[in-house]
C-alpha cells in the first residue's frame, strides 16, 4: 500500500525554533519522536507501517532537516516544548517515542497531560548507573575534526555496543569504522555527532530520578528488543514498575533499532494493537 506524504510542515516552539514535521496516513492523529543520531527519515518505514490506520505526524527534532539548530542552553525541557508545539498544532493524543525521543515522550507526558495514550521503544529514561566516561574523549575528538574517532569512544564506552565491540582497543575500532561506516546512514549521522553528545548528556542528567515518572498520567506501552542486554531490559521493567499503567512487552530478534528497517512493520504492529 502506497502512503501519501504531505510535504514537511513547520511549527514554532517555545523559544522561537522551528520544528519542522511530515504528516502521512489517515486516522486518529499520532506523533513519532526519533532517538539520537537519527532523522525523521529514518523512521519512515515505521511511518508507513503506522499509516494505514493513522495519520501519523514525523518530526524532525531541533538539530534535523528543516527544524531549527538545538541552540545554546540546549535541554529536555526544550524537547518537551517542541513535542507540545506540535500536539497543539495537529491536536494529537497519541505519541511513539524511540530511544532518547522515548525519553522526549514520557517526560512531556509527566509534565502535561496532553496524551491519553503513549507507546515508547527503548526510551532513554536510565533507572541505573550512566556511562559518562566516553563524553570528555568524544567531545575533543569533534573538537579535533575526527569524527570516526569520536564515534569509536561513543560505542565503546555509551553501553549500548555488543561486548565483543566495546572491548576492541580504540585505535582498532577506530580504524574499522572508517572502513564500514560509509554509506548514506553516515552521511546523515555525521551532522549530528555534536547533537548526540548534547542528549547524552541530557540523559545522564535524569539518573537518579526515574521515579518522576510516576506522574505520567497516560497509559503507556514500554516495548523492547529481544536481543538487547539482559541489563537494559531490566531497567525497563524497573519503568513499567513505576508508571502508574504500564505494559512491557519483549520482541524477540528485535535490537535496540527495532523500530528502523525491516522490523519497524514489527514495532508498528505492537504499537497500533496497544493504541486500538
């Protein structure tokens, strides 16, 4: 089934930036929020898979396509305004949220209750230690020109890489990276490098205070991938536990990216059941 696009739609948050959204489908109105080093782009066969019964609102968070740069004093309470600007302009009641965008969605929805209903992959909520030891290399290796340097400290030290990778010497890594990441999904990483370091630390930041989010008042699916660590699917049942009406769901073969690529049709498929 062939979904039509509108071309990207811009709306004006808080502090004057602009947040530029793509709307596609038909039905009740639901936003998509993406996770760190991703675009709206990104998530389009998860859009699509969505569409047939929704319609369903892309956004480009600030620092992405046509939206605006995340600017100095950037913070989550930024995100949150932007996710409102664009609820109170399409009139949502439903949010998606990966990773970080997770973090985005949950935090709007404690803090205002513009949502009835929201389903969350992975989100970046930490209910336990945050690696933060990767930061200061990362941020002189971007300083220095070196992308693919400063990518290597990042998955090595941020948690999320397979074992085997985090314990490659960083030269080594280094090196293999430069071999491997050269395609389109690079290219649109590269211009976010900078942005990744800003949310990382706007999630090292919430440690601590997980329990917050006992004040969401929206209903909430918490979904993630089987083949994820054995610690992070133990901290989100430490956030079902915690939000007032939760459900966990595990989907097996899925990874932290389950809602990119060929699985998004997956994650879709949960998150409409959830929102039916």
């Amino acid at each position: 089934m062939s979904i039509q696009t509108t071309h990207p739609r811009t709306v004006t948050s808080a502090d004057g930036t602009p947040i530029s959204y793509r709307t596609m489908g038909a039905g009740p109105d639901l936003i998509v929020v993406g996770g760190a080093l991703r675009a709206s782009q990104d998530y389009l066969p998860l859009a699509s898979a969505l569409a047939g019964s929704r319609t369903v609102h892309l956004v480009d968070r600030r620092g992405r396509g046509g939206s605006g740069p995340q600017g100095p004093g950037y913070t989550l309470a930024k995100e949150v305004e932007d996710l409102l600007a664009v609820q109170a302009e399409t009139g949502a009641r439903t949010a998606f949220g990966h990773s970080y965008g997770g973090l985005v969605v949950l935090e709007t929805a404690r803090s205002f209750p513009v949502f009835d209903r929201v389903a969350v992959y992975e989100p970046g909520v930490p209910c336990g230690p945050v690696h933060t030891h990767w930061m200061a290399p990362y941020r002189e290796r971007l300083a220095a020109g070196d992308p693919y340097g400063a990518f290597a400290h990042f998955v090595r030290g941020s948690g999320g890489a397979p074992a085997f990778m985090a314990k490659m010497p960083h030269w080594y890594l280094r090196l293999a990276l430069r071999v491997g990441l050269r395609g389109p999904a690079w290219r649109r990483m590269l211009p976010l490098l900078e942005a990744n370091l800003n949310e990382h630390e706007q999630v090292a930041a919430q440690q601590g205070r997980h329990t917050a989010f006992a004040a969401v008042t929206a209903s909430a699916l918490i979904l993630c991938g089987g083949r994820s660590s054995r610690t992070s699917r133990a901290e989100f049942g430490v956030l079902r536990d915690t939000l007032p009406d939760a459900t966990l769901e595990t989907l097996d073969g899925l990874n932290h990216f389950g809602p990119e690529g060929k699985t998004a049709s997956t994650v879709a498929e949960r998150t409409l059941a959830f929102l039916r």
